[in-house]
C-alpha cells in the first residue's frame, strides 16, 4: 500500500522537460532502409525513370516514390504527412530519402510523363528480380518454387474522392465519386507487378490484355520460364483477355457472368458429374462443354455450387429476402424468384458461379484442384486491403491526376516492400510453411509491421562508430529483421 501512495505522490511531480532530437518515433524505418539499399530499390527505379528534371539536383523519381512509400509505411494518409516524417530529425537519419516535403512531392509528380509511369513498372520488374537473386543466395529451394509457377491476378478497386474539381475521377454505379487503381499482382509474392489509375467509369475490359502484357515484361526473367497462370474474376468475361492469355502463353480461369445460356448448360450435367470441392463444405465442382464465339478453343467451363441453408424466419438462414442481396443473385432463376418461405421449403438450394478457363479440368480430381486455386484469387484483395488500411491508398490527396498517380504508387510500392521483406526475412516452418511476422506467424500486413516493427520508439546514440539505437524493452523484432535483412547479399 505504501509503494501504491508513492507512485501516486511521484505521479503528481513530473514535469515535461525539454525536447529529446535524439529520440525518434520510427526506428524501425532503420530495417526498411537497409531492404531498399539492399535491393537497390532506388537505383534501379531511376534507372528505368530516367531524369524527371533538367537539372541532375534535387530528388529523382526514384526517391520522389521510394519517399512516399516509407512515409506511407511510417502511417502517414495525407500528402502532408510527408512534412510530418520529415520533421522527426532522428527518424530522418534512418529513413531511404530523407527531408523529402510535400511540396516538393507534388511539383515533381508533376514532371513525369505517361512514358515514365509506364517505366515505374520496369523499374519494378528490375526490383523483383533482384529479390529473386537475393533469394536464391539464401533459400534456394524457395526462389525455385517461386520461379516454376506463378500466378498473375488483375482486378480494381475503387478509391472514394470528396473534390468537385478532381480531374481523373468519376461517379461509378453506386454514385460514388471515384479513382480507379487497375493493378496486375504476382501472387505468390504478394508483389505489384503492372497499374493504372482509372476514373470510376473505365471498364477495366478493354484495358486489361495491355496490363496483362506490360505484368508479364515486368515478371523476373527466370520467372517467365515457367508455367504463368492468370486469374481474374467476371469483371473480366470478355474474350479479348482471353485471347491475349493465349497468344503469351498463359493459362488462364477469369469468371464468366450468370447469363442465361448458363443457366441452360446446368441443366446437361449428370447427377453423378459433380466432384466434392477442396477445403470449403457443402461445395461442389463439375465441368462442362462452353467455349464462347471467339475465344480459344480449349476454354471449358467450370461450376462450382455451395448448398445453402434457407430459413423461413428472415436472418436466420444463408439466404436473405432481399432480392438484391448478393447471395441470392447466385441462386438459379427458377428460385432466384421465390419468396423465403417457398425457398424454405425447397428439397436443396444451391448458389452457383462459372468459371471459363483453359486449364486442364479433365477429370473431377483436376477440376476441384482448379477451382481451389482459382478461389485464391482473393488474394489481389490482400494487396488492397494493405495499400489501404496500411499505406494511403483509401483516398487520393490532390486534384492533379499525376500527383493522385505518384499517391498511389508509393502505396503499391510500400506494399511491395512489405512483400518482399517477408520473402526474404521470413523463415521456414517444420511443415514448409511459411513463417512470418504477423500475429499467427503468417505475412504481416503493413499495419502490423508498422505496429510491431517500424512505429517503435528509440533514442539514437551518435559516437565514432556509428550510431547505436535504444529501444524499449521488450522489442526484440527490429533486431532480428535487421540482422536477417544484414545478412543477404547486395544487388550489384
């Protein structure tokens, strides 16, 4: 009781002294600096940027977007969170590009060309293939998988803005005003690979087999060796990118919409032609002849339908009322229609989608392998969700399109770093999993990262040697990943 009073007496006698510039609230930027030097992020970026100016002074373009990357991991949503990280002098002596400002950032978004936002993207296949050396130094057998399958997943995503007067943005079906980020990942990396930045009425179709063919020249050489499968979901159900696939000899599986001549084709498959799907319950696949006018001639069609509980009572079953519910668009037509009650009392509900691809479905076993990895497809949501609630990429800061496009791909490029720091720092498991910093060992998103690794706070000991860094106790993962990340070998 008498410690108690105590620490009540003290509690009431602090005083806020002077402020400490030698303490910094980022010392974890420290380990993301070192993976960019590393890689050679930025080298290789301007690089293939070129000079954004006249004058060979001042920031480049590679630093302009390495800069808001780590502003952006560091937890900074707004352009002038870039003043704010500048103005932690400890944390600027740790951090890639240090004293960048954000008016400085807008003028030089400004001087790129469409040219050199296309070349961001060789900059970045440049940035993968060092990795992949890096990894192939230190994991081989890792760096082989990864060079004998890969996956190319495209989607968008909608990205709300407020400005009337924002140039490059639109209303989109829900009457939101919106950019649209059009992004190409690879998979298995969890990477960026190829992005636009749309209006909310682009249709991403007609764009797509370009972004397709700027993702592939952006893959590893290595990489491209090997077997290349697309993904895409029925955003995409145009036989242009299907087409494209093929003539670069890609497989690929992009779902098809629930148009009426399928709806007739389930009506042909036999009762004994469904094959139980992999890892999802009540769920089941089955293959039928389709090939669309126009698209290539191995294209088949695959059908999944996951068996639904209906209940009479509203909100009680898989199945709502509402007709517009996205659940109940999956039902066929016959029961699309009926109210709840009937639907109730149905022998069996189904929800239903289509996939065409040209992959081998030749038997039930190799359909339900294809519709398990087409399922995966979610993971480009991965890549959003951590552009959005870890880096900035939930608005767009400024009225001008390019400034907006240099916003987004320092968001893609924080999630790309994130990507490739688990790659390479992450360790493998009894099992061959992999194991990484997030909170069940798996990747760490950047919100965790930035939680558990980059936002922790240390003051900087300067002496003849170089700089020591005192972390609170208890912090031992800033540790661990900078001698991990120490130990790869550099890009030359």
């Amino acid at each position: 009781m008498g410690r108690v009073r105590e620490i009540q007496r003290l509690r009431r006698r602090v005083r806020i002294g002077a402020p400490d510039p030698s303490v910094t609230r980022f010392s974890g930027m420290v380990a993301v600096t070192e993976l960019v030097d590393r890689l050679a992020v930025i080298r290789l970026l301007d690089a293939a940027i070129g000079p954004i100016k006249v004058r060979d002074r001042g920031f480049s373009g590679g630093e302009l977007l390495v800069g808001m990357a780590c502003a952006q991991l560091a937890g900074e949503d707004f352009l002038v969170g870039l003043d704010r990280f500048r103005a932690d002098a400890a944390g600027q002596v740790l951090a890639a590009v240090p004293g960048l400002a954000s008016t400085t950032a807008a003028g030089l978004a400004r001087r790129f060309s469409d040219g050199q936002w296309h070349a961001v993207e060789t900059g970045l296949g440049n940035i993968a293939a060092a990795a992949l050396d890096t990894l192939a130094a230190v994991a081989p057998q890792r760096a082989a998988q990864l060079r004998e399958t890969v996956t190319i997943d495209l989607d968008t995503t909608d990205v709300e803005v407020y400005g009337r007067h924002k140039r490059g943005v639109a209303f989109n079906h829900q009457g939101q005003r919106v950019g649209r980020p059009h992004v190409a990942t690879w998979a298995e990396t969890a990477t960026v690979l190829a992005a636009d930045l749309m209006s909310g009425r682009d249709d991403p179709r007609p764009h797509a087999p370009e972004l397709l063919r700027r993702a592939l020249a952006a893959l590893p050489a290595p990489a491209r060796v090997g077997r290349i499968r697309l993904r895409a979901d029925a955003g995409y159900f145009a036989g242009e990118l299907a087409r494209a696939a093929l003539f670069a000899d890609v497989e690929f599986a992009i779902g098809a919409k629930r148009i009426a001549p399928l709806w007739r084709l389930l009506d042909s498959v036999p009762a004994d032609g469904w094959t139980d799907a992999l890892d999802m319950d009540r769920a089941q696949v089955a293959v039928a002849e389709y090939c669309p006018d126009w698209w290539p001639a191995a294209t088949r069609l695959l059908i999944r339908r996951v068996r639904l509980d209906v209940c009479a009572e509203p909100g009680a079953g898989q199945v709502s009322a509402d007709p517009r519910a996205r659940r109940r668009r999956t039902l066929h037509p016959d029961q699309r229609a009926l109210p709840l009650a009937e639907l109730a009392d149905a022998d069996h509900v189904y929800g239903y989608s289509f996939i065409v691809t040209n992959l081998d479905v030749t038997t039930g076993a190799r359909a339900a392998a294809v519709e398990h990895w087409y399922r995966h497809r979610t993971m480009i949501e991965n890549v959003f969700r951590d552009a959005k609630l870890g880096a900035g990429l939930r608005h767009l800061p400024s009225g001008y399109p390019e400034i907006n496009t240099a916003w987004m791909w320092g968001a893609l490029l924080a999630a790309t770093i994130a990507g490739w720091l688990h790659q390479l720092t992450a360790t493998t498991g009894p099992d061959g999993r992999l194991l990484g910093h997030g909170v069940r060992d798996g990747q760490a998103m950047i919100a965790t990262l930035r939680q558990r690794l980059i936002r922790v706070p240390a003051r900087l000991i300067r002496h003849a040697r170089g700089i020591d860094l005192r972390l609170p106790p208890g912090e031992e993962l800033l540790d661990e990943i900078l001698a991990r990340i120490r130990a790869l070998p550099a890009t030359s």
